[in-house]
C-alpha cells in the first residue's frame, strides 16, 4: 500500500532504511499465548464495514490484546481483513511514515519531528496518538519463603541502580518489617534490548524518585550493574532460575510464569499491586498533553491517589487525523471504533490489560469518528 504522498521530509529510500535500522534493535520478543478459541463472538456490538485491508506494526507489548480484537472482528466483519505485525513500537512508527501501513502501535508518543514527518502522508493533515490500551509493568522477583514484598520509588531506584545489594538493608527491612528478609545478593535484572518497556520503567523512576535516580528516560536501560537478558521473555527466565533477582515486565509475563510480583508504596494507605484494575486507575491520573486531535497521554508518577498503580505503560494507535488512505479509511475507523469501544475494552483484563479509563475512551472515540 501506498499513501498519496507530498514533497518529501523523509524520503522513502531513507524511510526504508530507517525501518531496518529499528528492526534491529526494537523490542521484538513474542508474548505468552491467549487462548481465545472460547470467547464469545463480538458481532452484535461491532459495527461492520462492508470490506477492506488495514495493515498494521508496530508495538509487542499490544500483540496479545491485537490477536484478540482482530478475531473477535473478523468473525463479526467477514469482509475486512485486519494484519497487525508485531515489530517493535520503533519499527512501527518508521513504517508508518513510509506509507506501508494505516496504522502504528507505540509504547511512546511521536516525537515532534515524526509528527512533522507525518505530513508528508497525511496529506492536509498530520499523525495522532491514539491511546487504546494500558497495562501495569510488574516487578517480579524470586525469594525464597518471602511471598509478599514492599518496595517504593527511590528503593527501586537503587536496587536497580546496585546501591542496595543485600535483600536484608534497611531500606527493604523498614518496607517489610514483618518479612524474613534473607542476607543473600540481590541480583537486578534488566533489558539488554531497547523497549517500550524499559522506557516507561525508566521514566517512573526519573518521575518519582529523581533523587535517587540522575538517569535519562531512554528505550535502553541507564542503571549501573545487574544482570541483563533479551526481551520480557529473557528476563523472566533470569528471575525464575535466579534466587535473589528482581526484573520488570508486563504483568502477563508474571502471570504465565507464576512469578511474585512487588507491591508499590505510593503514600496511599496500602501498598498497591499491579492488576488490571489498578493500572487503568493509574491511567486515569494521567492527563491529556497532546494539542489539536492528538491524545498523549502525561502520567503522575508521583500519584498517591488510593489503588492507583504507578508503573503503566500505554500503547497508542499512530493514525493520520486527514489524509487517510480513502480505500481503507471505513475499515480503518470500525476496526478502531470497536477497539476502544466498550466491547472491546472489556476483555481486556482476561488478558492481563488494563482497559482505558473512561474519561480517555470516550474522547478516544469522538476522535476516531472525525478521521478523513
């Protein structure tokens, strides 16, 4: 497929490129299998367009939640064909602004140069981040004979940063004070990779514990020491054969690995843990940067609000606001209608993701309904 374009920012030899570069180093790692071959058609509350093709890539961390939105559509939708390629959020975004795609899956929001880029295939208009699910990053460890652990920000901040190295200092001590915290190395574990994931770790930690965390918010992991492993999937299996580790990942990793998971000391009365119920709580917190048609999402990682969980990370869905391929537009705006509608929202935490706070989904939706 290609897009009308206009004179070029970014020619699509060096768009090319640029794609291939970030296919090398994006997030690329598969995700723990859903079954839905029970869940029960969503034909009744999908409204259909008659037919259609609608390329997508981009995010890993949606995959899960876009293999289900794509069958449940499709056995509504007979004559539209939804194909999500799984890339990485970097990958995405570049093929987006070439014009092989209709739509791109990010971690992250455009950056104000891909937004100027944008235009060359938005004809008349610009891209837009669309914010369509959410889900907590768990911290996982492995200690033996301790089931429930407390941490906070700047205790993280230093776990991952090798200025705590014992499990029994007192920072962790005065945390669990009834935990039988063994005197063994804590061996922190991060990505070797560069990730959606670790960005919005690392930005958490810059956000609510500047102090004790002096890093750049990057895809690639800034603390010093510790263990390293490719992809969620390599970090779960340092956590799972490592007593004494602590890694990150989405929650749906923690859950197919039947990993102990961190609770958050916020402020808030109790600790908070990641589910996600709390994850859309936290998303709520956040509040709506973006200007014109565009929904960038700003969160408060120093949120104190009661069950909001503070480590979430959102996947956006990069689409032009005008200067949609024609053929595909119908197509385009049914499938995204119904994703972010509440039929598809929904399912969502059967899948361990966090559905978008109401507030966001509804203005998510009037936008999807001006798309030209």
């Amino acid at each position: 497929m290609q897009r009308r374009r206009t004179k070029g920012r970014i020619p699509l030899a060096a768009a090319a490129a640029l794609t291939s570069m970030l296919l090398a180093s994006c997030d690329t790692d598969g995700s723990p299998a859903i079954d839905t071959s029970s869940s029960d058609p969503a034909a009744a509350r999908i409204e259909c367009a008659s037919q259609g093709q609608v390329p997508g890539s981009g995010s890993t961390a949606q995959q899960n939640a876009m293999t289900y939105w794509i069958e449940q559509y499709q056995r509504a939708c007979t004559g539209v064909q939804i194909k999500y390629n799984p890339l990485g959020s970097g990958a995405g975004v570049a093929q987006f602004l070439r014009g092989a795609t209709s739509f791109g899956g990010s971690d992250g929001a455009l950056k104000p140069e891909e937004v100027q880029w944008s235009k060359d295939v938005c004809a008349g208009g610009r891209a837009i981040d669309l914010p369509m699910v959410g889900g907590p990053i768990a911290i996982g460890y492995n200690l033996q004979d301790v089931d429930d652990l407390v941490l906070d920000a700047p205790t993280l901040a230093k776990i991952f940063d090798a200025r705590i190295t014992s499990w029994d200092h007192p920072d962790i001590r005065r945390l669990n004070p009834d935990a039988k915290l063994p005197s063994i190395p804590v061996h922190p574990v991060h990505r070797s990779d560069d990730s959606g994931t670790t960005q919005n770790l690392n930005a958490y930690l810059a956000g609510a514990a500047s102090d004790s965390w002096p890093h750049p918010v990057k895809k690639s992991w800034q603390g010093k020491g510790g263990e390293s492993a490719s992809g969620s999937s390599g970090v779960v299996s340092q956590v799972q054969s490592l007593d004494g580790s602590i890694g990150y990942f989405e929650l749906s990793f923690a859950a197919a690995g039947k990993i102990s998971t961190v609770r958050i000391d916020t402020g808030a009365s109790r600790p908070v843990a990641p589910t996600p119920k709390t994850a859309s709580a936290g998303m709520a917190e956040a509040k709506i940067a973006g200007t014109g048609k565009d929904l960038t999402l700003k969160f408060d990682y120093g949120t104190s609000a009661e069950g909001a969980y503070p480590i979430v990370q959102v996947t956006y869905e990069i689409v032009c606001d005008t200067g949609n391929q024609p053929e595909t537009l119908p197509a385009l705006k049914s499938f995204l209608a119904y994703t972010a509608g509440e039929e598809g929202q929904k399912a969502l935490p059967e899948i361990h993701y966090a559905p978008l706070p109401d507030s966001v989904a509804g203005q998510v939706r009037e936008v999807i309904q001006t798309l030209s």
